[in-house]
C-alpha cells in the first residue's frame, strides 16, 4: 500500500533507466521482438511462460550500463534495486533466463551490437556516464577518453563490438 502506484516514480527525471527504457521502446519494432524471443523447444506443446522480450532487453542494456554483467547478480539486483526493479516491471525473471536470453541475442549476427551501440549514442547524447573505460564479463577494456573520438558514431560502434566481443568469451 505504501508504494506509489507508477513505478516510474522511483526515479527521477532524466535517470538513465528512464533514458534506457525510453530507447530500446523505440526501438523495438515487430521484426526486433520476433528475433529476440527464442523459437520454442522442438516436440513440446507448452513450456514455461515467457518473459517479454523487450523487457528483458531493457534490463540487460541497463545492467550492462551499470557494470553488472552476471545474470545471477541481476537477477538479485531485479528483486532489491528499485531501478532494477522499474526496468523489469516488477517482474523478477531467474538468472537462467537472463543466460539463455543472452545466449540468444549473442547469437544473432550483429544484433547485440547494433542494439548496444543505439542504447550507447542515445546515452552519450543525453550526458550520461562516461565512455572511457568499458567493462565486459569483468575484463577492463580501455577507451578513448576523448569525448569527441568517444562519441561519434563510429567510436560507439566500435566500443559496442568491443563489449559485445567481451561478453561472447
């Protein structure tokens, strides 16, 4: 009873999940949702419910906004961290999900990284965070600290391969 009836007013204006949700909405159109949902297992009538797709999209693009790259450690941050929780709305999907979800947009050619670096331009535009050091899966990948080189379409593109190349290993 005492938690405000939009989630949304757990955070302010111009928080970066806002900024996050607000991007991969946009860019979720039918052909993007209908790569992200894997196909269903072969010989099964019904399996488990399935998340939406674009959520879970929106909490591993802010996940890996904020560093935290296990899925066990989302799966925690979804239960305890109010932005965590505004991104997936409340719903707390379990860390095999978020692994299978990442294996699967992983596996598709370039999606990841185009996603990424979209979500990462959007970002960079909106002022928020830096882009000097990038982590993927723990390993610290230098940047340019150069706002100007970091910022362009083409740093992003590149910073966005790097991690999603990070994240593959």
């Amino acid at each position: 009873m005492l938690l405000p009836h939009n989630m949304l007013d757990w955070v302010p204006e111009g928080h970066a999940v806002r900024v996050v949700i607000s991007t991969v909405e946009r860019l979720a159109t039918r052909d993007l949702t209908d790569r992200l949902v894997p196909p269903a297992p072969r010989g099964s009538a019904a399996g488990p419910a399935r998340y939406d797709p674009v959520m879970l999209l929106i909490v591993w693009m802010y996940a890996y906004l904020r560093g935290v790259l296990s899925t066990r450690a989302v799966e925690d941050r979804c239960r305890y961290d109010a932005t965590f929780r505004v991104a997936c709305g409340r719903e707390i999907p379990d860390h095999t999900t978020f692994s299978r979800f990442r294996k699967h947009l992983f596996a598709q050619d370039g999606l990841a990284e185009e996603l990424f670096c979209r979500v990462l331009r959007v970002c960079a535009c909106a002022g928020l965070g830096r882009l000097t050091v990038v982590a993927g899966d723990g390993v610290k990948i230098a940047a340019n600290a150069s706002k100007e080189a970091s910022r362009t379409e083409a740093g992003l593109r590149k910073l966005a391969e790097q991690v999603v190349a990070g994240a593959r290993r």
